[in-house]
C-alpha cells in the first residue's frame, strides 16, 4: 500500500485512458482517497429548499476568472493598476467587468512537475536544492501544491500538503529512472530518458504528466493555480499530443511555468528541441518559459521570477457577452494602458458548462 511519503507509480498505457473515461481506479491517485490535509467534513444540516435554488443558481452563472501580470518596458513588474486601467476581449468582443482586483493573498494551488528521466541525471541534484528553497519560501499557510515525477511514467511523489518540509522530503526522494524495459537499465537516457527506446518509443512522458496533473488534480481545484515543469522540454512516448496537454491546462484554468534546465553536455553536441515546444505550451497557458541550462543562480532567479509573478497577479471577472456554453474556444485578450506595457495573459478558455 502506498503511503503518503512514498511514490506512486502511474501506468500510462490502461485503454481507459485513451478513451477519455476516468484515467484510474481507487488504487491509482492518491488523491481519491482522503489527502491528509483535507478540510474536515461539514456536519452541517442539509440546506432547505431555497438555499439550493440559490446554489443551483450560482452555479449556472458563467463567470470568468482571468488572472494575469503586467510588465513595463523594462520588464519590472506593474503592481498598481485599477479597472480603467485595463479591457479584456473575449472574441475580439469587449466584455464589461464585474470585479478587477490585485491579488496578492488569495491562496495559490500550485503543481510541481520534476523530470526524472536519464537527461536530468546531472542536474537533478541542483532541481533538488534549489526547489526546496522555493517551496519554503512560497508556501503560505492557506497554499497547498502536490509533487509529480515523470519519466517513462508519472509518479505522485507527494500528494495536496501547505507543508514545504513534505514536499522538500518527497522532492529529495526523487531518483533518475534509466529503466526502459528493454535491456536499458542503468544508462541514462536510454528507455528512461529522452532516447526512445527500440520497438516501443516511450523515453519522458512530458506531455501525459502535464494532462494528467491538470485533470486529476488542478481541475478539482479553484483560484489561482500555477503548475511548474522542471525539465528539458523534451518528450518521448506520451499518449497525448501537446495541443492535449495545452488543452487540460487551459480548462482547468491553470499558468504553465517551464524551467528549462538541462546538462547540455548530455546531447553531444546536437543540441535538443525542447524549447519550441515549452514556449508554446506556457505561451498558450498565460506562463512562461525560463531558460537556465545548468546554471545554478539562473535557476535560483527563475524561481524568484516566478514567486514574484504568482504574488502580483490580477484578476479580472467578467459574465461573457456570448452565453451559449458550447464547448467552444473562446480567445482572451487583455490590454493596459501605458508606455510599453506588456500583459502576459492565458490565450484563452473553453466554455464549458460548470459541473454539478
């Protein structure tokens, strides 16, 4: 039985996956269970009939969150704006706002992606230290953030906790897995790492571990949630595509910070490709990529950036001027006003019915 403090390996490649039905059973995440640092459970007498015309109410209302952060020219962060400040379109449409706040303490969820495959075997160490230094600074006592690895699978390391120490626990268990299944253990990369392995490709499950931790854990979730990948960008073997991965994360609401950190030396020479690929996905997702290479003071300040980013965000509410909740894409945009000001903002949402 898997505990809290030890991992949790996640098979990839169960049909129920591919078909879009509930990815595992009451033995795979952990989180269908109880998380330790669940809020207790309401003894509270079952509201009258009024009450829950009101919920049921408030639940139909399609109200959108858009959180996002400011810029000047040189790149400093604006943390004074007002509602005149700024619009918001949806379609290229106007939307008239609701609300329009900063957002310093609301509660942030956030999820840590930690590669662990072969071509992370040099820098891991460094993720290791660095991260950890992160999470106790950044958690307050209302956040909560879960850790992910993932490799030739996905591994909950450590489940929903506002405790950094767990996370720094859970974090320093990490372990490269070089594993592949095909005579490949011990040699990294080779079926755990980027390098695909002979007959049946499957070396660093980027793109599932990004779906994935947005369905399982991020869309249950609601405020402001941030997800952060530590990795190479490169990915081998996923059963989903990276407009998928996209996907999750845009209707689960969720920014995508990549921190592009790699031992170059591992390529040979030819390079990887990760990074078009990791700008995409945090262009599209309202985060940013951050490349650090091996550099431990760069990866020191990406965490920075990021902290500093996630405590001056803004929210802007708005019920769309477009009503019908058809599944469609809907694209976002925001602009403020001022010299140079650049908003770094999701491209868009889903509008989907609200879930009962």
């Amino acid at each position: 039985m898997t505990s809290m403090y030890s991992p949790m390996r996640i098979g990839l490649g169960v049909s129920a996956l591919l078909l879009g039905l509930p990815a595992f059973s009451a033995a795979g995440w952990s989180q269908l269970a109880p998380s330790p640092d669940a809020p207790p459970v309401s003894t509270a007498p079952a509201p009258s009939p009024e009450e829950e015309s009101v919920a049921t109410f408030k639940l139909q209302v399609n109200l959108v969150d858009v959180f996002f952060t400011v810029k000047a020219k040189d790149g400093t962060l604006v943390p004074h704006l007002t509602k005149d400040d700024c619009t918001v379109t949806e379609d290229k449409a106007p939307q008239k706002l609701k609300s329009f706040v900063a957002e310093t303490q609301l509660p942030i969820t956030l999820g840590i992606l930690l590669d662990t495959s072969g071509s992370q075997y040099r820098v891991l160490p460094l993720e290791q230290d660095v991260g950890g230094q992160f999470l106790q600074r950044v958690l307050r006592q209302k956040d909560e953030a879960f850790l992910l690895s993932f490799d030739v699978d996905v591994d909950l390391m450590q489940d929903y906790t506002n405790s950094a120490r767990l996370l720094t626990r859970a974090l320093n268990k990490a372990e490269i897995n070089t594993a592949g299944g095909n005579g490949a253990a011990g040699i990294p990369g080779a079926g755990g790492g980027t390098v695909p392995t002979i007959g049946a490709p499957k070396g660093t499950v980027l793109y599932d571990a990004v779906y994935l931790a947005s369905n399982e854990k991020l869309n249950q979730e609601s405020g402001r949630k941030a997800m952060i990948l530590l990795t190479d960008g490169e990915d081998e073997g996923s059963n989903h595509k990276i407009q998928d991965a996209i996907a999750a994360a845009q209707r689960s609401n969720v920014l995508v910070y990549v921190i592009l950190i790699a031992d170059h030396g591992f390529y040979g020479g030819f390079g990887y490709s990760g990074f078009s690929a990791m700008s995409r996905l945090t262009q599209e997702t309202g985060g940013r990529l951050i490349d650090v290479g091996n550099n431990g003071k760069k990866l020191e300040a990406a965490f920075q950036q990021i902290e500093d980013e996630l405590r001056t965000e803004y929210v802007a509410s708005y019920t769309p001027s477009n009503t019908k909740l058809d599944g469609s894409f809907r694209k976002l945009g925001v602009e403020c006003r001022g010299d140079g000001m650049k908003v770094q903002v999701r491209k868009g949402y889903y509008a989907t019915p609200p879930q009962n």
